[in-house]
C-alpha cells in the first residue's frame, strides 16, 4: 500500500437534523492505491460519509482534507438523475469529462464489460438512458463511475444489480485498481476478495475505528471485541444488581450506614454509565 495519505478526516463531527448524531470528531485516513470496506451498524449513516467526501454535505466542525486538493472523486449513484434520461449512452458518458476525449466509444465499450452489460457500439450514439431497464441504468451508474478512473472510487452497494459474471468482472477490476477505493457493501465474499483495510463506523460512539488486513478477518476481530465488551456487560450488570441491594439494607439500618448507601447507589449510578452500548451488526451475505 502507497504510504502517502490521500484523504484524511480530522476530528470531524456531522449532525444530521436536529441532535441527530452521525460523527463525533472522528479521525481517519485513507492512503494512496488503497482499497478499503465502509462498515458500521444499522443506522450508522455510512452513505452520509460518503457525502461529506464528496462535500454533498460540510461538517459540522473538523476538516476533511484532500491530497493533492485537485484529487479526482466519482461515486457511482443509485438513481440517474433526471437530466440525464434523454442523453444518449455515448452524451452520458461524455458528460463525465471536461474535455472531448477521442476514444470515448473504446473506454464505454471496455467499462461496459465491466459491470456486464452488452450494448452494441451502433447503438452508443442512438439508444437513450430512458430506453434502459432500472438494472441496466445502475449499472450505466456503475460504469459512470469507472470510466472516470478517479484517485478515489467511491462505491455503494455495487453488487446489487450485478449477476454474478458481473460480480466477478467489478471484482477483477477492483483488485486491479491502482487508485484509491472506499467501498459499502453487504456481499462478504466480495469485499474479501479486494479490500485490504476496514474503516468502521460505530453507530454509538460515533467514532471510525479503522482496522488493516482482509474483510473476513477484520470481522472475527470485531466480533471477538463485541463479545468481550457484551462479556464485560454482564458482569457489571451483576455488581450494579449487588450495590443497589446492598444499598436498599444499609439505607434502612439508619445513621452512617446511610452514608454508606448513597456512595453504592452513586457508584452503580456510575458503572451504568460506564457500560457499552449493545452492538447489533449489519447482516453480510455469502
């Protein structure tokens, strides 16, 4: 993996609405070439961060920089946006570069086979996004993203229209991306076969831990804290139980007992803060 950051999050804190949450000065980077899994727990909000890479949404406080700050960022939308249906499929794609690029039709072809979907190269400059199926059109929104070979591809969910020849192309193309790649999804066997590193977003921290190695061992990791920290839980469920017992007899003995009372209820008080939050993950898939 390239040493040189590319994107950093400085002690970001996002709200979205009214004290709702989603990032409490969270801190992370991603380097240079590297391919990376997005995860958390339902209702962590993962796609938001995704919008605040692509500034769709500005923190609250914290910074996000970009190394180089001119770097490319493209993220493959699930809807096609509405001035886009009466494009035909050689204008969409034209639409992705500022400038009139020669080969167009030859990169549409090759990013096509990318994310399996077959259309003639007559019908390029013919046949309308509009024409196209709500599969076909995620995954034109899949090649959208591709084509551009930006510093850093940003993917949510990109299986979900896929078959699985499809799924087996995006993979291949993914383990041979040079560049930068933040990835959200559900298919296991897919992030494992990429990914190289896990930023996981803590639902109720509201913190990105940040994790190195392959998917499926990042998430026996995880798992073995979670059941240490539920572990952890249950014990301390008990010494509360203990002290709130303790403290309802020493309360009824009268005179200093009293004292001694209100310190075990302030310290059962003190150890319910303390306990961890129960963790219930996102279901992945095999």
């Amino acid at each position: 993996m390239a040493e040189n950051v590319l994107l950093r999050f400085s002690e970001v804190t996002y709200e979205y609405g009214i004290n709702k949450r989603i990032l409490n000065e969270a801190s992370f980077s991603v380097h240079a070439g590297s391919r990376i899994t997005l995860m958390g727990q339902n209702g962590a909000c993962k796609s938001s961060l995704f919008k605040l890479i692509t500034v769709e949404l500005k923190p609250k406080e914290g910074a996000i920089h970009l190394t180089p700050k001119d770097a490319t960022i493209a993220i493959a939308r699930q809807v096609m946006l509405p001035e886009f249906m009466d494009l035909t499929v050689h204008d969409y794609f034209a639409t992705a570069f500022k400038e009139k690029l020669y080969n167009l039709d030859k990169l549409i072809g090759e990013v096509l086979d990318v994310v399996h979907l077959e259309i003639p190269k007559d019908q390029f400059s013919e046949k309308l996004i509009k024409q196209f199926s709500g599969g076909q059109q995620a995954r034109l929104l899949l090649a959208y993203a591709l084509i551009q070979n930006p510093d850093l591809l940003l993917l949510d969910e990109p299986t979900n229209n896929l078959d699985k020849q499809g799924i087996e192309h995006l993979t291949g193309f993914l383990m041979m991306y040079e560049k930068a790649c933040l990835v959200i999804s559900h298919d296991a066997d897919f992030l494992n076969a990429f990914s190289d590193g896990v930023l996981y977003l803590d639902v109720f921290t509201h913190k990105v831990e940040q994790y190195s190695g392959n998917y499926y061992d990042v998430v026996e990791e995880i798992k073995n804290r979670i059941e240490r920290e539920n572990a952890q839980n249950a014990r301390m469920q008990m010494q509360i139980k203990e002290k709130r017992s303790q403290a309802e007899v020493f309360a009824h003995k009268g005179g200093k007992l009293r004292a001694v009372a209100k310190r075990m209820r302030t310290a059962a008080e003190e150890a319910e803060e303390n306990m961890v939050d129960e963790r219930k993950e996102d279901k992945t898939i095999r």
